[in-house]
C-alpha cells in the first residue's frame, strides 16, 4: 500500500511561495508556473500536443527556453499525478483572470484522477483587510497567509463537476459554449462568472477587430506618449483582474507593432485609425492567434459584442 501524507499546496507562482516558505503551515508545496489564460489549449492535458502546444506558445510569447518549460511546468504536473498519496490537496488562488483558469485546469484534471479519499480545498480570496490594493496572495506575510489557511473551502463533488464541464468549454473551439457561464454564479467558484467574462473580452470586437486589452494600450498612447513602465501601472490599476504581469503585456504590446505602434510606444497614424473604427484590425492582420480552444484567423474570424458573437 502507498504511503499516504497530510497535506500538499498548490501555489499559483514563485512569488507567493517565499512567503510561503516563512509561514508555519504545514505540508509539502507545489509552485503551478504555466498562464493557460493566455494562449492554446485543448480539453485533454494528457495528450502529447497539449504541452507542444504551450511549450511553442511560452517560447514564441515570452522567449522561455524548451528545457526550462520542461522542468518548471511538465515536471511538475509529472508530480501532480502522485497527489492521491495525500489527505489533502489545497489550490492557493487568487481571484484575477491567470489564476481562475490555471485554478480551473487542476480542478477539472483532479476531478477525473482523484482518489475518494483525498480532499480538495481551495483558499482563493480577492481581498485582504488592510491591504489595498490587493493583488494577490504574494502580498501578504507569513502570518497573514497562515491565517487564511484554517478558513480553507473544501471543494465539493458537484464543483469539481462544473470545473469539468467549464473547462471543456473554455478549451472548446466554439466559445458561444462560454456565454452562458458569464450569466450565471457558480458555485463553489465565487470569481470564476468575472474570469470567463474577461476572457471573451479577448475576442476581437465587432467595430474595429481589436480587444479590450489592444484597445486599452492604443487608447493609452492615443492620450500621451509613455513608457512601458506607466502603461503597465496603468494597465494593472483599471485592469488588473486581467493578472498580468509585464510579460504578458509586452506581448499584446508587440503584437501591435509595427504597423500601429512604433518606436518608443507611439502610436501611428493606422493605429488612430484602428481606434476611430476606419480601420479593422482582423481584415488588416494575416495574424492567426488562440484564445483558449478558440483559433482566431481571416477564416475563422470570431467577433464579442459583450453579449453575443459573431462571425465576419
């Protein structure tokens, strides 16, 4: 018979764990590195394409390394398969958009591989007294995260079957699959209506082909030239639910270049002309790109108006 143990944290980034490490709560840890929110993905994490998929995708994103994916992402989720050895699983999550779908992902694939015995809790909060603005979790003290750890969610039978049924939704290739989940609290899974609805925000739109995130940075810099450094404060400051963290934005940042920003974050006369709707983003771009399950290209050209999408 397996050895069983008392306890293992599952914490969503290197930042939380530092404090982590100083807290006096007990178990073995975890640290979750990958940002399934951005980029694709397919329902099953079990297939060979699934982690091709991510590792191009962080090396044509962010410039991450083959052999770095592997060992801080796939070695990991090697490890995650061994979690029945243990009482207790607890997910340390926040409430942003990058922490509700990779909270998602281990959710739905523990609901498929877990041992009836081993218990599922959550601590996964938007919110501390006395730190404002909260962010996240790598904010707090030792002991501050130490007293979130007793007022833990145990995550029932019924939840973990919405996160099944949620995340073969969100890596689905239709997102209208998606629409009902952003009209509806789900339970167990407080943040998780706000996450989804930020997500289709990341569909083109149906007046000028950009986002919300790509209309945000050319808004910005149709205002005032700046440097990256005041775009991502205010990025983080109206829109920080989205978790970036300035990796992510440099992304949509360089997405846009060229042809609509240039130089030192300038925008360009066709970038102005993407803002006032004479321009549209999706017919002047031979750029194919994944939301989610989504691919997004000239032929497969899907549109979110905030209440519905289209095709065209």
């Amino acid at each position: 018979m397996t050895a069983r143990h008392k306890h293992l944290h599952i914490l969503n980034g290197d930042a939380t764990t530092r404090s982590f490490k100083k807290s006096a709560i007990p178990g073995d840890r975890l640290v979750w590195r990958e940002v399934l929110a951005e980029g694709p993905v397919t329902p099953d994490p079990e297939s060979e394409d699934f982690w091709d998929q991510r590792m191009e995708f962080i090396r044509e994103a962010y410039g991450g390394k083959s052999i770095d994916f592997h060992e801080k992402v796939i070695s990991v989720f090697l490890k995650l398969r061994e979690f029945n050895v243990y009482d207790e699983i607890t997910l340390w999550f926040e409430h942003d958009l990058i922490c509700q779908v990779n909270m998602l992902f281990l959710l739905q694939w523990m609901s498929v591989y877990r041992h009836p015995d081993t218990v599922i809790s959550l601590v996964n909060i938007d919110s501390f007294p006395g730190v404002d603005p909260f962010h996240g979790l790598a904010q707090l003290h030792p002991d501050q995260l130490a007293s979130l750890f007793p007022d833990r969610k145990p995550v029932s039978d019924d939840t973990l079957d919405i996160a099944g049924q949620l995340w073969e939704a969100y890596a689905g290739h239709d997102p209208n699959a998606l629409v009902p989940w952003t009209r509806q609290e789900i339970p167990g899974l407080p943040f998780m209506r706000h996450a989804m609805s930020l997500h289709l925000s990341k569909f083109p739109n149906t007046t000028n082909g950009l986002n919300a995130i790509q209309t945000y940075i050319l808004s910005e810099l149709q205002l005032e030239s700046c440097n990256f450094k005041q775009l991502y404060a205010g990025f983080m400051d109206k829109h920080g639910d989205y978790g970036f963290g300035d990796s992510q934005l440099k992304y949509y940042i360089q997405g846009l270049k060229p042809t609509y920003i240039k130089g030192s974050h300038k925008i360009t006369d066709r970038g102005q002309r993407l803002l006032s709707g004479e321009a549209d983003w999706l017919k002047e771009t031979d750029r194919s790109y994944a939301i989610g399950g989504v691919t997004i290209h000239p032929e497969n050209p899907w549109r979110w108006d905030t209440r519905k999408f289209s095709q065209g």
